[in-house]
C-alpha cells in the first residue's frame, strides 16, 4: 500500500485521521481473519510513531473490528455468529452446524455448597452440595464465551471425576441418561467481570451478553442445570427461538 499522509495542521488527532483510513482499508481490501502488517511498518507508512499508530488500532479494536491476538498481530474479525437458542441447545452442535470446530476447555472443577440464587434454580436447599464447573469455549482459536455451570452433586455423583471437557449435555445423557431441556434463557447485556475480560481476549469496558438458563430432566422436568453463560457480545447474536 501507499503511503498515506497524514495531516498536523487540520486540528484533528494523528491517530483519529489513521483509525479512519485503515478502516476504510479493512472494508474494501481486507478479508475476515486478514491479518494487517505489523504496527513497526504501519506506523512507517503513516509517519508517526507506534504509540500513536497502536492508539489508532486501539480504537478499531474497541469497535470491534479489529482484534489482537498475542503473538500473532492484529486480525480483522469475522461476522457475528448466530448462534440459536432453543429448548435443546447445545454449544458444540451448534457451531458444527456453522461449520466451526468449537474447543471447550475446563478452567475450574470443584463442589461447594448452593447459594441461595443456585439453591432456588435447583430445587436444592441453601448449602446442598453443587459442581461447579467453569469453561471457556473457543472457535478456531477465538474466545467466544465463558460458562459457569452449577449441577446437583449427589445426583450425578463422581462426575468431577469422569468428565473430562466434552460436551456436557453429551456426557450426562450418556453417562447417566439424562437428557436435557432448555425452559429459561435471560439474557442481559453487562460489563465483563473478574476474570472474563482476561478469558475472552477483549477490553474491560466492552459488554458481555450474560444468559442465565435453566436445564431440566427431559424425563420429569426436574432441574439438573443452571448455567451462565457470558458471550463476546462482538463475535455472538443470539437468535431466540421457543
């Protein structure tokens, strides 16, 4: 590409006046997934230095239509995946059908006693002992959601023993013969917190969109999951059907 000049006399910032042409650049040559060249050449072309070329890239990142991924540079992100929400949703069927490879990875297994908030969603009592089960799922080596999972401990005894980060509807259908049902979604827009940001690979003052599900026995309705589950709210659209 050209060099483009930049000007210091028109009152506008330096790296406004960039972020503008190299999005202007991403929408007529660039692909989703293009990787743009390194911050050192770009900030050659324009005539500035990094921290005011890293500024410029900075605010195409906080838009969402650039993204960093350490190590690697600075990658146009893709279209929004939609993603369905129904009474039998499952992520890793779901992606599959969009011709995505999803990777779920454990970050936390361990039992502690059911809040009040869980205890409610279970039918449990206060202090029951729960799994509570964190993933963070990816496509393609891009973060798309964290999970809290919370399940009933004494109903699915030795589970934080046998599951081992597949599909975990999959593994209670198969293992104990529970298969599940979605009968709640709320879904709420939130900013990102403790470690999510840092999980997800994007800016604390981004939002999430936080779904909070319920997931029973589709045998006798008893519920056997409560899920939240918080999306980048940039790379997911949700798409709710009854």
């Amino acid at each position: 590409m050209s060099l483009y000049a930049v000007s210091r006399e028109n009152g506008e910032a330096l790296y406004a006046q960039i972020a503008r042409q190299l999005e202007q650049e991403v929408a007529t040559a660039y692909g989703p997934g293009d990787c743009l060249p390194a911050e050192g050449l770009l900030a050659v072309r324009f005539g500035v230095n990094r921290h005011t070329l890293r500024r410029a890239i900075d605010e195409l990142v906080e838009s969402g239509l650039l993204e960093r991924r350490h190590g690697r540079g600075v990658f146009v992100l893709d279209s929004q995946i939609d993603y369905q929400i129904g009474a039998g949703t499952r992520f890793t069927e779901n992606l599959a059908a969009l011709g995505l490879q999803p990777e779920n990875r454990i970050l936390c297994l361990q039992t502690l006693a059911a809040t009040e908030r869980v205890a409610q969603r279970l039918a449990l009592n206060v202090g029951d002992r729960v799994f509570w089960i964190e993933t963070l799922r990816t496509a393609a080596d891009r973060p798309l959601c964290v999970i809290s999972h919370f399940i009933p401990a004494e109903r699915f005894a030795g589970l934080d023993t046998r599951y081992t980060g597949e599909s975990l509807h999959r593994f209670l259908t198969a293992t104990y013969g529970c298969p599940l049902r979605r009968t709640e979604s709320l879904v709420t827009a939130v900013l990102p917190q403790g470690d999510d940001a840092k999980l997800l690979g994007m800016p604390q003052n981004r939002p999430v969109l936080r779904v909070k599900s319920v997931n029973v026995d589709d045998r006798d309705g008893s519920p056997v999951e409560y899920a939240i589950t918080r999306f980048r709210a940039d790379r997911i659209q949700l798409r709710i059907n009854p």
